[in-house]
C-alpha cells in the first residue's frame, strides 16, 4: 500500500509514538471512515458531486481497506485531488496490540487526549457448522458508566461516547490486520460477526452506534448479514423500544442475575429498568418481526460468579424469568481481573448450571474461555496500560477496607 496510507502508528509497548504529519492540517480534514451512504452521498452532492461517488469510495474504504485517494482508480484525478485536500480515512491510532497463540486478537486504541482515553477491541475465532467465524467484539464508549459490580470497564469510569469513525473504524483495522501485505485486488473481508459488547453501553450512545451498524449492513460498505451484527445492553429499555423501530439486528441481554435483589447489586441499572420491563421490551422487540428477521429469539448473557448467582435456586428462577421469552442462554466463566471481589464459578457448577437450563428445553451454552494469554476480557488490558481514574482508585479502596473487615471478623 501506498506510504500516503492514513493509519496510525502501532507500538506494541504500549507508548504513544510520534507521527510526521502535522495534528492541525488533519484536524481540518473530513474524515469519511465513519460516513453512512447516506451521509456520504450528502457529502458529494455538498461538494457539486453525483452522489453515485458515496457507493464508490465506501467500497474503497471498507471493502478494499484503501486509505489513499490516489488508489481510488474508478475517480477521476481531478476529483481524487479535491479529495485529497479536504478528506482523510483515519482510523482510531493503534497503541497495543497482541495476537494471541489460540487466534485471539486484541487492539487497544487510542481515541483522543490523556492516558485515559482508551477503548479494547476483540476478535475471536472459531469453527461452526457454518465453517471458520471470526467474531469482533467492539467497544462503544471510552469507559463505562453503569458500573456493573464484575465488570472491569466499569470501574474504570466514564469518559466520553465515541464516534461513528471511532466505532467502525475497530471493525476496519480488524479485517485491515489480516491483509496488510495483500495487493489490493485481492482483498476479502475477514470478520464475520460482531457483537457490540466490547467497552461501554452501545444503547447509551443510541445514534452513533445506530449509524455504524448501518455500516456494517450496507452491501457498498461490509454488507454483513443481520442475523451477525448483534447489540449487547445491560437494559435501557427505552432504547430497546426505539432500536426495535430503527434497524433488525440480533439482541442480547447482559443478565448476570434471575431476580431484582441480585440484580440490583450486579447490573445496578435494574433499580431503573427491573427484570419485569426488561423481559417485556425484549418481548416487543422479538414481536416487531419480519420475513427473514433477526430477531427470532434473544440471547442471556449470564457470568457465573461462584456462589454469588451460580446455585441450583438461580438456575431454577431463571428458567421461571425466561420461560415466555423466546431465548438462547450463553453461560460465560467470569475473567477474575485485579481487586475483583468475586471468583469464577468451578466447571461442575457450570455444568450443572447448563444442565438445568437443556434438561428444560433451552439451548444453553458455555462460552470457552480465549486469550487468557492476553487478557482478552473486555476492559483488561485497558486496566493495565491506563487505569488512572478517580473511580478505580475509589473501588480498589472499598475493596481493601472488605478485606480488612473479612480479616478482622476471622
């Protein structure tokens, strides 16, 4: 690829490395990476364009990983130089990266000032009965700020949404990972699936993760099927209602939890939006249907916590919680992560656990545990390379002054 190519610098030690072109020019430039057709064909017809342009450069941009106008060979020079001058495709600059020895792949990027702002990317393989998947669980917001009592992203806090081009271009430097050395002409998309699961609330950052969805579904652009873009919430219900309305994709529900009590401790957004109005907006949102749809069921998220929502009790109270609610139901062993109160449930309880919920007629499965290697957890390695932030430094402290009462009491 061309040395004009707009990607910024890798270091793998985790230090920012300095780049040759100067910050202001491209400040001032459009960054089109995170530009919709419609956006786009806005943008050209802005510029005294045809719009018919937005399908060309989108297919340059997400579909040949081209970043340098000059390559865009079906434009004509003139307009490759109009678009050199006020445009850019930039991606979100790549600070760590590990690929890990079962095939995981993990980014951290950087998304604007200070050591805090720092979103995860991961892309996990594997093999189906459809044949070789590659999943990318991508982040929607630096930080997060529901503050789930396991959840390593969210002791860090939150900062800020992030953008469209923040937000797909995690999607375009996955599949640019595989191809970097491949001539353009033969370049295939590799990511299959993606789960906007990563950093963050997806439905509190409603519209621009509305819009890189539409990205990812747009046949100019990585024309994913529906049925593999999913949106993972702790619970907005509102925002299910309205995303229902918006677009057709695949849903899923961090659960963590089969009644309020337990769930008010764990997804402390219950309080707001209890077990009962959730379960009846992921009833509305299977209800909204159509031929060919996504939404034929919902799928639970639920991370054991050993002896915290891992007993035969809750196991029962979830199948009562889902029994009307068309569901698939994954069982994730919790990512222990520094200071984290609470332990991964042992095999034989998992195992049980998953037991009850097929022996009733669910489809429950275990999701195994990869890049262990590379701290894979979603917020992990974000909590090593930066972890500065007034609510890390506060939730470490709660958790000592647990300990120093736990020891006292023994």
């Amino acid at each position: 690829m061309s040395s004009a190519v707009v990607v910024s610098s890798e270091n793998l030690d985790g230090q920012q490395q300095s780049s040759s072109t100067p910050a202001s020019p491209a400040a001032e430039k459009v960054n089109l990476l995170g530009m919709s057709r419609a956006q786009l064909e806005k943008f050209f017809e802005d510029i005294g364009e045809k719009k018919f342009r937005a399908g060309q450069v989108m297919k340059w941009i997400h579909q040949y990983f081209v970043t340098d106008f000059a390559e865009m060979t079906n434009i004509s020079g003139k307009l490759r130089a109009k678009l050199e001058q006020i445009c850019e495709i930039k991606a979100p600059e790549v600070v760590h990266r590990h690929y890990s020895k079962d095939g995981t792949r993990k980014w951290v990027f950087r998304v604007g000032e200070g050591s805090g702002s720092l979103v995860e990317t991961v892309l996990i393989p594997a093999e189906d009965k459809t044949g070789s998947r590659k999943t990318l669980c991508i982040s929607s917001q630096v930080g997060c700020a529901l503050d789930c009592s396991f959840c390593s992203t969210g002791k860090q806090g939150f900062q800020r949404d992030l953008t469209p081009d923040e937000i797909i271009g995690q999607l375009w430097m996955a599949n640019y990972s595989y191809m970097e050395e491949v001539p353009v002409a033969e370049r295939e998309r590799s990511v299959t699936n993606v789960v906007m699961m990563g950093m963050g609330e997806p439905l509190l950052n409603y519209d621009a993760v509305l819009s890189s969805m539409h990205i990812m579904l747009d046949d100019f652009a990585y024309g994913m099927s529906k049925r593999r873009v999913t949106l993972s919430t702790s619970g907005v219900v509102p925002k299910i209602d309205q995303l229902a309305q918006d677009i057709d994709v695949a849903l899923a529900i961090s659960l963590h939890a089969p009644n309020d009590e337990l769930r008010n401790e764990l997804v402390p957004i219950n309080k707001k939006y209890p077990l009962a109005q959730l379960i009846a907006a992921c009833q509305r949102y299977i209800a909204k249907d159509g031929n060919e749809s996504a939404r034929k069921h919902v799928t639970i998220e639920y991370v054991m916590l050993e002896g915290v929502n891992d007993q035969p009790e809750h196991a029962q109270q979830l199948l009562k919680l889902l029994k009307n609610l068309p569901s698939k139901i994954n069982l994730i062993p919790f990512n222990p992560f520094p200071h984290a109160p609470y332990g991964r449930s042992s095999r034989n309880r998992i195992i049980s656990f998953q037991k009850t919920l097929s022996d009733a007629g669910f489809v429950c499965t275990i999701r195994q545990t990869r890049g262990d290697d590379i701290d894979a957890a979603c917020g992990q390695l974000v909590g090593q390379v930066a972890d500065r932030t007034r609510r890390a430094e506060q939730w470490q402290k709660k958790v000592a002054q647990r300990q120093e009462i736990l020891r006292t009491q023994g």
